[in-house]
C-alpha cells in the first residue's frame, strides 16, 4: 500500500460514507441513532488490511489498537472519527483521519470493523 494513494486504479472498491445524523425516538423512551450520506457519499476507495508496518507509516496521531483496516481515498473534508464506511455489507468505523502533506488530495482513515 502507498499511503496517499492517487491511482484511480489503485482503488478498487466502492465506499459508501456516512456520518450520525440526528437521533430518533424509539417510542420506547429511548432513541435510534441514524446516519447521513456525506456529500459525496460514494468514493472509490483502497481497502487494506492494517499491519504494524502500515500503521507505522501513518504516524502516531491514531488509535492504531483497534485498527483493522486503512482506506484510502480522494480527500474528503466531511470524514472524521465519527464517520462509517460501508462496503459490500460491511461496516468500518473510522477511528483516525489523515490528509497526507496536508494538501487535500487524499485522505487516509484508520479504521476497525464492526464485526456483528
């Protein structure tokens, strides 16, 4: 993996991206959170397993304890550690965020699976 990958190629994968939106009510007393499709919600993406040597690379601004996989995809300024990312009936919950050499071409995102 290249961190701050640009090849459109080099991502083979269609994410979709979404953030909390607001909570509803259960009718329970409780409530149900619901998500928000960013704008773009879908992108293409590079989906990774995270090693210690991938993580290593991005530096230790993560919480790289939980990390299973990193996603690369053109920059996105809506994607932060609330965001998710769906892909093919999985879900990845975003635990950290990078914008390489802060240029806003691509973003990095640290992420652990939810496993059901």
């Amino acid at each position: 993996m290249s961190i701050g990958v640009s090849s459109v190629f080099e991502r083979p994968h269609r994410v979709t991206l979404q953030n909390p939106g607001p909570p509803v009510a259960d009718g329970d007393g409780g409530f149900t959170q619901t998500w928000t499709d960013l704008v773009p919600s879908a992108m293409s993406a590079s989906i990774e397993t995270a090693t210690a040597d991938k993580l290593e690379k991005l530096g230790s601004a993560t919480a790289i304890s939980l990390a299973t996989h990193i996603v690369s995809m053109p920059y996105h300024p809506q994607v932060t550690t609330k965001t998710r990312i769906l892909f093919n009936g999985r879900t990845f919950n975003v635990t950290g965020v990078s914008n390489p050499d802060e240029r806003n071409v691509n973003t990095v995102a640290i992420c652990a699976e939810v496993v059901a």
